[in-house]
C-alpha cells in the first residue's frame, strides 16, 4: 500500500493538482481503489493528511488522519484540529467527502504532525500516551530547533511506553520569523 501511495503522490506531484489538496486525495484515491479492489483483491485502505505550505504563511489541508498540533507564539498555547475527511481507497469516489481546509502559522508559530503510534502508545498495555503528552513534550522543546522538538515527543514516548506496537512518526514545522530588512 505504502509503495503505491508513493508511486501515486510522485504522479501528482507533476500533475500541478497540488493547488488543492482535496483534488489531489479524490485522484490518489481513484489509483488506490482501483489497486486495492479489483486488482488485488484486498479490503485495504491508507489514512492521510495532505498539506500544501505557502510562503506567506497559510497552508491548506485535507485527508483523515490524527489531529494536527498547533503552538501560537503570539499566545504561547496550542490548538487541537481535527482532520475531516475520509480514507483512501474505501470508495471509488471521495470528491463528496474530501474538502480543503485553509490555516496559517504566524511568525513563530509550530505545528506537530504524529501517527497513531504516537497517540496510542500504551504505558503497560494501559493507558495510551495521547495527545497532552504530545502537547507537554512539544511545549518543552518551546523555542528549540523543529528537530529538537521532534526528538523531545519520541524521546517521551520512548519513556512512557514499554514497547513499540505501531510506526511512530512525528513532523514539526516552524515558521521561522523573516530577517528585518536593514536598509
């Protein structure tokens, strides 16, 4: 599955679709459906989120994954979104059920992208790791590089979970504040 969603967002990329990440998901479906169902044979489907970064600061969405993690510098808190969208390759057409969102991050601004392994990281197969800790251990690293921040979350994962069950991925991005301009 990971390989041909690769394949497919490597396609795309060169399409010029990625103005709208909706469009590009509802495409990307379309190939995966049709691998999956009638060539495979498989009850198979992928969850994502796809993001599209503008120099200005606004950035656009879609997909279904976990919540996407965002620190205000302005106000030193963070923001919980959630992803609303649909899997891929459940159903031949998603275009209904996929819409792009818009956000931006302001100078300063950090948001945090994590997978499941993350969230669902079990202290002695009780309680999951969740998202405060996610929130806690990215608000540590306040101020650090985006690779810092990074390795804060999987390094409090690590502590709190005995073993790995799922992939753990974290993605950090930054809005760095632009130099003044010194003329």
């Amino acid at each position: 599955g990971m390989l041909m969603l690769q394949s497919g967002l490597s396609a795309l990329g060169h399409s010029g679709a990625w103005a709208d990440p909706a469009a590009v998901l509802s495409l990307l479906n379309r190939t995966l459906y049709e691998n999956f169902r009638q060539r495979l044979r498989q009850e198979d489907f992928i969850t994502l989120s796809l993001f599209r970064f503008l120099p200005d600061g606004r950035f656009r969405f879609a997909g279904a994954h976990e919540d996407v993690l965002i620190g205000r510098a302005s106000t030193r808190t963070w923001e919980q979104v959630q992803t609303r969208g649909t899997w891929v390759g459940v159903a031949p057409n998603i275009e209904g059920l996929t819409k792009s969102r818009e956000g931006r991050l302001a100078e300063g601004d950090v948001m945090v992208l994590v997978t499941d392994g993350v969230i669902e990281a079990r202290q002695q197969r009780r309680e999951q790791f969740g998202f405060a800790r996610v929130i806690a251990a990215a608000d540590d690293a306040w101020g650090e590089p985006a690779r810092a921040t990074c390795r804060g979350i999987i390094d409090s994962v690590g502590a709190w979970s005995a073993e790995v069950e799922d992939d753990q991925t974290v993605v950090v991005v930054r809005r760095l504040a632009r130099i003044a301009d010194k003329s």
